[in-house]
C-alpha cells in the first residue's frame, strides 16, 4: 500500500471534520498528535499533509495494521512514529518517546476496515471465516475459545451487556448445547445457530440477526471497553492546555463512555450554593460538539460504515497536575 494509493476499500470515516476539529490546537509549530486507532492510517496521513509542521505518535495493536500503515506513511520520514501497543498504554508510549504533554488525540473506535475485509480475520459475520476476532493475533483468546469453553452464565452476560442482545439466555443455551456435540471452529455455523434460536418474527427487522452476538464477543475478546475505560482518562492526561480530543464511537456503549469522561470534565465539582467557584472545582473540559455529531449522508454513501458513528470533542482549558 502506498501514499498515492490508499487502496479502494479504505475510505476514513468523517475525516475532513476529524482535521477541521483538530486544527485549532496542532496548527501550530513542533505540535504533537496521537493517532490512537492507526490502523490503515487514512487519519494518519491527512494529519501529516494537512498539519505540515506536526509530529505524529501512532498506536495499534495490530502488528499487519502498523506494517501496512509503515509503508504507507513512509514518505513522511521520522515525523510519524509507529509503536505497537493498545490505546490505554498511550502515556506509557509517550513517557518512553520523552513527550510530556500531547496537541491533538483522535480516537477512530471499534474494528478497522482492514479487520472487516479479511475473512480469516473472523470479524464478519457475512462470510464464514476461522472464530479469532483478535485485533492482535499474537496475544489473547479467540472467539472460538470463548464459545467453546465459557459457561452459560457468562456467555449469557455478555452477550446481554456487549451486544444489547434480548435473547441472550437463548442463544447462550444453543452454544452450550451445540459445543457439547461440535467445538465451534468457524462463522457460518454460529450464524446459522443464532438465527434459529431468535424469533422469526424480530428477524425480520434489524439486519442480520448474529450481528449483536459478533459484537459481543469481538469486545470481550479485545476486552475493548475495559481498554477504552482506561484509555480515555489516560489520554486526557497527558493533553495539554489548548489541546483537544476527538472520538468516534460506533455503537452505544462505548458512546456512553466517552460522554461520561467528557461530561465530567465539563462540570464544575462545587458543591452548591458556593459565592464563587474555586479553580480546583471548575471545568476543566470545554465540549466542543453538542452531544455527538453524525455522518451526513454524503459520508454514509461514500462509506457505509459511517452509519452508526458518534462524534465528539473535548478541549482542555484548564492545566492542573492531576484530574480531579
């Protein structure tokens, strides 16, 4: 994969109005910005050509997706550092680069595009593949192990809590069931198994029925909410006065999170009634978005997996040694 060529199947979700919210806080001289989702680094790569001047720290967990990236930004030279990790080790990452303080960190959540498109991955449900799942291949359990060896209980938990899914005691009970004659190995037959277990009549709406119970065990397998718990608060951290975050969220739960960390900066913690706000109590987060902003529909037909993204912005405006 080259600069010139970024390839037809990767087009970056809102990536103008990703640089648009950025800019206030990297335009300036020897800025520094993290991309924290690489990935096929689309982001990355409008960040170096559009901020000429700034340097970027980019993190994946996906050695294939840091290769790819590597040729891509290649051009660049020593003003793109690419590190394997996972997000929430971002101030680690920093602290060993010797960077303080961070401009700019966007946060492009969820599955890359590349994940998605190759079937031995094992993240599509629309194709059958080998159950992995991993975003880093080299570590953890599959998707296959989870299925084949957690109890009812928990496959039920997380598929309730991951996935939002309402039959998840039904389709919980048909793994078990269906594990005790086969290992699962493969997508297809999962697929089949969790359409038949749920009602006909709630799969007629929604899309494809085993897209919750995909989601489900893609975030325990990545442990991706549990990381973005700590992400978000970490990166805050280390942003400096003036800089900004910018996150896109592709489903609900990991919306909530994001809206809680940035609501709470964006709140003063004086107790009521209080003549005046000491500093220690005021906001330290400025809201850039109301509420979260969505794809146009320019975007969604460009790429449709804009749909169901989340947008928000937070800017520092307040320096202090530690959140409070």
């Amino acid at each position: 994969m080259t600069t010139n060529d970024p390839g037809p199947k990767h087009v970056p979700v809102m990536l103008q109005r990703c640089m648009d919210a950025l800019a206030p806080a990297i335009s300036r001289p020897g800025a520094v910005v993290v991309d924290a989702t690489l990935g096929l680094g689309g982001h990355s790569e409008a960040l170096l050509t559009q901020f000429p001047e700034v340097r970027l720290v980019a993190v994946d967990r996906d050695p294939q997706a840091l290769r790819l990236s590597g040729e891509r930004l290649a051009p660049f030279g020593d003003r793109a550092t690419l590190v394997h990790a996972v997000y929430d080790e971002i101030p680690e990452v920093l602290e060993r680069l010797g960077i303080d303080r961070v401009d700019g960190v966007l946060f492009d959540l969820g599955v890359s595009s590349m994940q998605l498109d190759e079937a031995e991955r094992g993240f599509a449900y629309a194709q059958d593949a080998p159950l992995d799942m991993r975003m880093d291949q080299t570590r953890g359990i599959s998707a296959a192990e989870v299925l084949n060896t957690y109890s009812h209980g928990d496959l039920a938990r997380i598929l309730k809590v991951y996935g939002e899914e309402r039959f998840a005691g039904k389709i919980a009970s048909v793994i078990v069931r269906e594990r005790a004659k086969e290992p699962f190995t493969t997508s297809a037959r999962l697929v089949e198994l969790v359409r038949n277990a749920i009602p006909a009549a709630t799969r007629r709406t929604g899309g494809n029925p085993a897209k919750r119970t995909f989601q489900a065990l893609r975030i325990e397998v990545n442990g991706e909410l549990e990381v973005l718990d700590r992400a978000i608060p970490g990166a805050l951290d280390v942003l400096a006065l003036g800089g900004r975050m910018v996150v896109m969220s592709y489903q609900s739960l990991e919306d909530r999170l994001v809206k809680q960390y940035f609501a709470a900066g964006a709140t003063s913690t004086a107790p009521p009634g209080l003549p005046f706000v000491p500093e220690e109590h005021q906001p330290w987060l400025k809201l850039i978005t109301r509420g979260a902003e969505l794809a146009t529909e320019e975007e969604i037909e460009e790429n449709r997996r804009a749909a169901p993204v989340r947008l928000r912005v937070a800017e520092r405006i307040r320096d202090r040694n530690k959140r409070g």
